[in-house]
C-alpha cells in the first residue's frame, strides 16, 4: 500500500462522514436498547461507529 492509496481512502473516507452519521445514530439506540447500554455512552458510540463507517465505506469505494 503506497501513500497514494492511503489518501484516496481517506479523501473518500471524509466525504462519507456526514452519510454515515444517521446510520450511526440509529445503530446506537438500537444498541442502546438491546444490550443495556448507557445513556452517557450514546455519544461516543456514535462518534466511534460513524467514524468506523465511513472508514469501512471509503476502503470499499477505494478498491472496488
């Protein structure tokens, strides 16, 4: 992996954060629901998933 592929994964990674916050959102009260989960954890749980999407969505569109 040369630094040309890591910046284009991260160009397309930052591009999907606002796309993926609903998902996030929703996965989150979904978790909050299911498994107990605390209130003050909502937050960063949202902030972590989005994150982990977007990253998962960008390596797609990178090598697809």
């Amino acid at each position: 992996m040369n630094s040309m592929d890591l910046v284009l994964t991260l160009v397309f990674s930052v591009v999907m954060l606002l796309f993926m916050s609903y998902p996030a959102m929703r996965v989150s009260e979904w978790l909050q629901e299911k498994a107990g989960m605390k209130e003050k954890w909502h937050t960063l749980t949202v902030i972590s998933l989005t994150i982990l999407f977007s990253l998962a969505i960008g390596i797609f569109l990178r090598y697809a």
